[in-house]
C-alpha cells in the first residue's frame, strides 16, 4: 500500500477535475481574508494549494503590492495553470 504523502497527488489530480474554471464564492473569500490580513506594502505571502492563482490575482485587483509564491501539490492543477502568471509582485 502506498504511503498518505504518495496517494495525495492522485486525489488532488481527481478533485481537479470536479472544479470550475471560475469560482465566485473562493474570490470572496480571499477579498475577505486579504483586507482582514491587512498586509502592508512589501509582505510577503505564501499560497499553499494554489490551483490557478487566485489569491494573486484579487490580491493585484485590490491594488496590494505584497510579493506572493505559490505552489501546487497537484500535476493536473500545475499542468492546467502553466504559463500563468500573478500579476503582483513574486518572491
């Protein structure tokens, strides 16, 4: 039997394939948690489960000039968001 750390990209992979392109209510929330964190200019921010890199992009939307890095546990999400960039600054 596989170890938990080996079987999590294939589960990640599998529920890739159930999310939508666009998901209203996630940009919410990141909206939300972004004015709440009141981050000031220069912070810098660590997205853990990326997927298409939404956090950046609300957070480059909302004007924040944080440096942000994200990765992606998931080959099929990473596969699926190549080439795309955050438009706000990267560490």
């Amino acid at each position: 039997m596989q170890s938990a750390e080996d079987r999590l990209p294939a589960l990640y992979d599998l529920r890739a394939g159930e999310e939508p392109q666009r998901d209203p209510e996630a940009l919410l929330r990141f909206r939300k948690a972004l004015r709440a964190a009141e981050l000031h200019a220069g912070a810098r921010v660590l997205d853990l489960g990326t997927k298409r890199g939404a956090l950046a992009q609300v957070a480059s939307e909302l004007g924040m000039e944080i440096v942000y890095a994200g990765t992606e546990l998931s080959p099929e999400k990473r596969r699926r968001s190549a080439g795309r960039r955050p438009r706000c600054p990267r560490g």
